[in-house]
C-alpha cells in the first residue's frame, strides 16, 4: 500500500507597494510543490502557490517582477460582468450557455427547473432582489453538485483503463475555491463541482490530470509525459482552462 505523503501547506498573506498601487496577494506553501512557483490572478484575488521552501522575499520578487502582467489580468476580469441572476441572463453548462427565465408566482418559495436548453425559476413576487438573487445562486450551485456527482463518474470510468489502478476509485464533489480537482495518496479524486460549467474537452482534462496523479504524486516531468501521452493535446486544453478559469462565476 502506497504511504500518505504529508503535504503540509501554511497560508498568508502579504503585499508590495509599486508607486501608487498596492498588490495584496495570499500564498499557499506546499511540500508537495518542489520547484515550481505559480501566479494565478482571479475574482478573489491575486494567489501564490510555492514549494514550502520559499521565503517570503522569493516571493516578493516574483510578484513584483510580474505586477504588469497582474494588473492586464485584473483589468480582463473587470470587463467580465459578475452574474447578478436575473432574467434573460445566462450561464454555462457543460461549455454551452444556458439563459434562465424568471416567473413571480403566488408561492412562498422559490424553486429551480432546467428543460435541457432553459432553467426556469419561480419566485414569490414580493421577493427582494438580494434574498431573490442569493436564494437561486444556492439552488445552482446544489443542482450543479447534483450533475456534477452524475456526470464524473462516467467520464472517469472512460479513463480509467488507461489511467487507474485496481479496484473503482472513490469520487467526492467538493466546493474547493482554487482547484479543478485533486488526488489523494489512497486514491480518492475530489472535484470541485464548477468542473459542469465547462466544455467536456476541459472536463476530460481535469480527470486525466488528476489521474496520472495515481501514478506521479507531483508535476515532474514524468507527470507531464504521461498526461501528454494519455491526452495529446493535453496543453492546448490546460491553457484553455486556465482562461476558463479566470472569468469563473459563483
């Protein structure tokens, strides 16, 4: 039996000034990242990801060498209107955009159906707007964890006689705010239920990455080659998500 790799990962927070701007960022430190540092920018802000390492400074400077590229991604996220739920507006579902229909009804609850091309949501008519809103965004967010506990399991069985070991893996949906998915040293794969937002390509994508971790607990080289194997055009889809990713809902 493979061994539970600790994978201790400490959380801060830390700033630098440039001039009259000031970048506030969080980092996640991990064992498990050995070399690699990454820069991520997304609605909840700027977010560093490096080995357990790496001292502040290090940090620091990377930031600091990269505060332009930072500050295009925060302007390409603020052309990117923020869902405000309401009718005529649409969302994604599995990379096709889905527009919803509001109806006021005499009903003391409100209440969420999806036809196969329309979700269809039915509010009391003297509803406020926010209670409204926060209301159909937890409706959402469980019917996409509904789809989502559905769907990944079939498209892990499709990749797992390439992928898996012996036995059928454990699959949990988690609401995680910075990963697709991940994979634990016993074999469980946890995805974030945000996954059904997107195109099946990138779905794919996420469940071969998180497979090949069954057999590479990390991102070397080997990881990469055999993602790449499994997936040809495994990067042209990371990059892909990658730009999914930042201009996410919820």
């Amino acid at each position: 039996m493979r061994r539970k790799r600790k994978t201790t990962t400490v959380n801060s927070r830390d700033e630098i000034r440039l001039g009259e701007k000031t970048i506030r960022y969080d980092i996640r430190r991990s064992r498990r990242r050995r070399k690699t540092i990454q820069l991520t920018v997304d609605r909840n802000g700027v977010h560093v990801a490096a080995p357990a390492s790496t001292s502040d400074r290090k940090v620091r400077s990377i930031v600091r060498d990269r505060a332009d590229w930072i500050g295009r991604q925060q302007a390409a996220l603020r052309d990117i209107p923020e869902l405000r739920f309401v009718d005529g507006e649409a969302i994604a579902y599995l990379g096709r955009e889905v527009p919803m229909a509001f109806e006021q009804v005499r009903a003391q609850r409100v209440t969420l159906r999806f036809d196969g091309s329309r979700f269809h949501v039915s509010h009391p008519a003297d509803l406020p707007d926010p209670e409204r809103s926060e209301t159909v965004r937890f409706l959402l967010t469980n019917w996409y964890r509904d789809r989502a506990a559905e769907h990944l399991p079939t498209v892990v069985d499709r990749w797992w006689p390439q992928l898996g070991r012996d036995g059928a893996p454990k699959i949990l949906i988690r609401n995680q705010r910075r990963r697709w998915g991940s994979c634990a040293a016993d074999g469980t794969l946890r995805f974030n239920w945000r996954v059904m937002l997107l195109e099946p390509a990138l779905i794919d994508y996420i469940v071969v990455h998180e497979l090949a971790h069954l057999t590479h607990m990390n991102h070397s080289p080997a990881f990469w080659e055999l993602v790449c194997r499994t997936m040809p055009d495994a990067q042209d889809r990371r990059k892909r998500l990658r730009a999914e990713g930042r201009a996410m809902p919820f």
